[in-house]
C-alpha cells in the first residue's frame, strides 16, 4: 500500500486502549511519518493541548470518564484546538447525533464500526484541508478571494439572512450549469430538490456557527446531485453572509450503492445459493465454505473449514479428480468430472464441480471451487439407462419392429427389426411422417389416416390397425400396428410408441380359409338345388304308396323309380364331396 510522505501529527483522546491501537495501526498503514500522542481524559487532553499546540489533527471520543456532555466536551476541545481539526470518532450509530456533532463545530464524524485504514487517512486529510481553507478565510479576503476563485470544489457566498447568491466560483458554475449573472438573482432554495423544512433549520440553528450537511441538489437541466455542503459565517463586504463548500458526492454515492447492490449479489450467489462456493488452498484444504453447504450437504460450513476436501470424496473416485487437479495452473477454470461426496449424515451425494485458479487475486488467494448437487439428475440417469436397457432387450428379444415417433418434431426412430421385416438398413429408412405415409398400400392410406385422426380429435391413447406396407424390394408384407400415444404435460400427443409385427402369412392363412368358405357356400348353394329334384321325387312317391297303397295297380313301377331317384341322387352327393374336396 502506497503510504503518504511527510510527518503527520494527530492527538488522540480516547480512553479505550484497544481503540487507540486499532486507530495507531490504521494511521500506520498510511504514513511513513506518524507523530500519535494518546489522552485518555479530558483533563490530560487540555494539558497536552495546552503545552503542544501544533497538532495536524485531532482525533476526539465522545464517550471520556472526566466529562459526560458531549457538547460541552466537543465545544472545549474546539477552543483548545488551535485551529487543529476535531474528527470525532465514536460508536453512536445515530446519524441525527452525528450531524448535530459536526453542527458544533468538528470537521468529521466516523462511526468507530466503520472506521478503515483508508478512510480514517481521507477523513484526517479531508479536515486538514477543509480547516486550512477555513483559516485562509479568516486570515485575508484577499488570499480567501484565490482560494474562492481558484477552488476545483464549487463554493459560493450567501447573505446570512435571505440566502441570496452573493458570488460564486468557477466550479460552482461549471457544475450546475447556470451563468454568473444568473446565479446572482437566485437563492440557494433555487437549487434544493428535497427536505427544505430540515435545511431551513439547520441554517437557522447554525446562524452564527459552522455546519456540514448533505443535501440533494438540481443543476440548471434537472440534473439531480448529491452535495456534501459545509457553511461558515463570514463577514462578506460588511454584510452577515456564509461561504460554502459544495463536495460534489454524486459518484461516490452511487459507488457505495453499487457496491451495495453488488453486495446484496454476494450474498443472493454465494451465501444463499443453490450452488456450493468454496476456496480451496493449495493443499485442497477448505478456507472457506458459503452458507448454503448447509442445504446441499446438511453440514455446517465452518466444521469444512481447515479439513481435507479429499476425505469426503468417494475412493472409487478420488483418481479421477486426482488426474484432473494436475491442470491446475496450467489453465484457468476446468470442470472436474461428476463425483460421489460424503454429506452431513453419511451418504453419498453426486457432485458437479467447476474450478478457477485466483491464487493470483489478492482478495480470494485459493482455488474456487463452485459445486452444483447433480444427485437427483444422476438417479434420472440412472432410471433412463435402466430403461433404455431394458428397450434395448425387448427389441432384440422380440422379432416386432419398435417405432418412436417424435410429433413435433416429426422424427422417426426404428429398431434394427425395420431391416429384418421390410429390408430398409437405418441409413435407407426415412425419418418423416411422409415417409411412412408414402409406404402405405395405396387402398389402405385412407383408412389408415382415418383411424390416426382418433389420436388428435378425440385423445385416442390406443391405436391397432391392419395394413399393407411397402418393402424395399417393392413387394408389400401385411403389418399389425399397435401404438402408444404419450401427451405432454398440457395433454397435447407428443410422441407415439408403436410395436408392428409383421402378420403376411397369417394374413394369407386366413384370406385362403375365407375363400374356401366362399366357395363352400357357393358349392352349397348351387347343389342343394340339384340334391333337391330327386329328393323331392323319393318323397313324392313314398307318400303315394303310403297313402293309395291298396289301390295302386303299378307298384314295381313306383318302387322302380325310387330306386332310380335314389341312384341319382347318390351321385349328386358323391359328386358335391368329391369337388369339395378338390377345392380344399
């Protein structure tokens, strides 16, 4: 850290030993040269002040055992100054109190919790500099009149009473925008953008006296700012008026907001995460471990820290990391690959693990290892390759083709069966509807797209049609087709499973069964008409001798042709048995 050259003299009053070693290594940190005197009283301060009277700066604590009035404690001290600056340093965190301590008079107030190194050095340096330009005013109006005009922080001259612009600087013109000339028919309530009652009392109850206070401010184009304004009286060309310095603090605000947001970032990223931050030394020991170890691993962080990341990691893979870990320095960030880590109750949790080398960033100096619990996607895994294997089986065991048909994305898949059945290899099979389509018996695709009308219209999960299928030497095999249809999670089909078997010699089984039935049918009707004839002639003349017997003169001629009938209709029936025998 660059530190300032030149001795710096600063009185401490403080009565708290540890605070004036933290105060002494801070101001230590920043100077080269640090006269530091310590008072621990009151009374020992107005000696010292009173014996040694060219401090730089002092540095007062509200809270001293010999006086209790921090007014009166602060308003003494300012009398025993000798123009030294008072940065008052303490752990009220009431800013109302802070500002009512600059309103008596000191140049700057420090919460003691917020104190650093740096800004300790700037809130010293800062007084310093504001007293001096203080003294220069009162000393000549001729030298205020340089500094006045010269200054690269806007001032300007108000009348005590009206606040009525009475002069104004350079960089007060730069800055807001306005004209000399203009700023000279305006008041400083011309510029205020928020608070006026507060201000107003301010500027009343510090009539006579010295005040800091921060303010909000428009330039001439509605620009808004933030200004840190510091007012003494001043008698300017006879005339009760107050000098003011404008800090134009618009920046550094927005920097600590920034620095707030991204502190709010911080804490949302690491510490209340889903991911697991941690920072490793070179050794793979944990020096840190964020919050939300907690929720992934069920441990507390601060019991990871200063162990082995090494014990918690499965032994089947720690070689695999081992392997990886080697490119460390040689790269920036690698992925380690997935990994089992032992969690807060003894099981096994997979982990996906990116790693960065900042050894080289001052702030972090280690390994950052963010980590992402993958145990629910490896179970997933695990269930899907289980599955895929278990398909894979089905498929080779059984001789059915299996289809996948992505709709959306109007994608075939198919077994390696679709060679078997139809002889398409994967490369010849096409992957579209259209293709599939197009294989289709032309005088079965009407029915066939009917019945798949049922899977969109009416939400049809079951579909099993017959039909004729073209192969890849041109002949067409009969298929059975059953599918599956899978929705989405807002019921739209989104995929169609399908088994289809191959039924050609069944199909012609049974198309030979009924055409043989047909015929049958056929032989049936035409004989029985032929049977008929001498049947009917046998009845007739059995019921004739039945009936006329004694009267009958011809009875050998009757029993004569129910022989020849009975002759003729014996081969009628050995005719009808022996073509259907042909037949079948």
């Amino acid at each position: 850290m660059r530190k300032n050259s030149g001795e710096l003299k600063v009185l401490v009053i403080e009565d708290n030993p540890g605070d004036f070693m933290l105060i002494e290594d801070y101001l230590s940190e920043e100077h080269n040269a640090l006269d530091l005197q310590r008072a621990d009283t009151f009374k020992s301060a107005k000696y010292i002040l009173q014996s040694t009277r060219n401090f730089d700066t002092i540095l007062l604590d509200l809270s001293l055992p010999d006086i209790k009035d921090a007014e009166i404690l602060v308003k003494e001290i300012l009398v025993l100054s000798n123009g030294a600056p008072v940065v008052v340093l303490t752990g009220y965190t009431n800013k109302d109190y802070g500002m009512k301590t600059l309103s008596w008079g000191v140049s700057d107030y420090l919460l003691k919790d917020e104190i650093n190194a740096s800004n300790l050095s700037k809130s010293i340096h800062y007084s310093m500099e504001r007293k001096k330009v203080q003294r220069q005013l009162y000393e000549s109006e001729e030298k205020y009149r340089t500094l006045f005009d010269s200054s690269p922080l806007p001032m300007w001259v108000l009348d005590r009473n009206s606040l009525e612009f009475l002069s104004v600087n350079q960089a007060a013109i730069e800055l807001y925008g306005y004209s000399q000339e203009e700023f000279l028919k305006m008041t400083v309530r011309d510029l205020w953008a928020e608070d006026e009652d507060r201000i107003e009392k301010i500027v009343e109850d510090n009539f006579h006296d010295f005040f800091n206070v921060k303010v909000k401010h428009y330039t001439k184009n509605g620009q808004s700012l933030f200004i840190d304004v510091q007012s003494n009286p001043i008698i300017f060309g006879g005339r009760e008026a107050r000098v003011t310095l404008a800090h134009n603090i618009t920046e550094r605000l927005k920097a600590e907001e920034k620095l707030r947001h991204s502190q709010q970032r911080f804490k949302a990223l690491v510490q209340d995460g889903s991911d697991l931050i941690s920072i490793l030394d070179e050794n793979f020991h944990y020096a840190y471990v964020s919050p939300s170890a907690r929720n992934i691993l069920g441990v507390n962080p601060e019991r990871l820290e200063g162990t082995d990341a090494f014990q918690f990691i499965h032994r089947d893979d720690r070689h695999l990391i081992e392997d990886q870990i080697e490119f460390i320095g040689k790269v920036k960030s690698l992925q380690l690959p997935s990994y089992r880590y032992k969690d807060g109750k003894g099981n096994w949790r997979w982990l996906e693990t990116i790693i960065s080398d900042l050894r080289d960033d001052p702030s972090v100096n280690g390994l950052v290892a963010t980590s992402r619990d993958i145990t629910s996607f490896k179970m997933q895994e695990k269930e899907l390759r289980e599955s895929l294997e278990r398909y894979d089986i089905v498929a080779k065991a059984t001789s059915d083709l299996i289809t996948d048909y992505n709709i959306e994305q109007d994608n075939f898949q198919f077994s390696n069966a679709i060679y078997d059945i139809f002889g398409y290899s994967q490369q010849e099979s096409g992957v579209s509807r259209d293709w599939w389509k197009e294989k289709i018996h032309s005088e079965d695709q009407f029915r066939v797209l009917e019945a798949t009308k049922g899977i969109y219209d009416r939400n049809q999960k079951l579909l099993k049609i017959e039909y004729r299928f073209k192969c890849a030497d041109g002949n067409y095999k009969y298929i059975l087709d059953r599918s599956y249809v899978i929705t989405d999670a807002a019921g739209k089909p989104s995929r169609i499973i399908g088994s289809v078997q191959d039924i050609t010699e069944r199909r012609k089984y049974i198309n030979a069964i009924e055409r043989s039935n047909e015929r049958l049918r056929e032989i049936a009707w035409t004989q029985s008409h032929v049977v008929r004839a001498p049947l009917a002639r046998i009845m007739g003349l059995i019921d004739l001798l039945k009936t006329q017997r004694n009267n009958l003169d011809n009875i050998d001629d009757i029993i004569d042709n129910i022989l020849n009938s009975s002759e003729e209709l014996d081969k009628v029936i050995r005719k009808i048995t022996n073509k259907t025998e042909e037949e079948l």
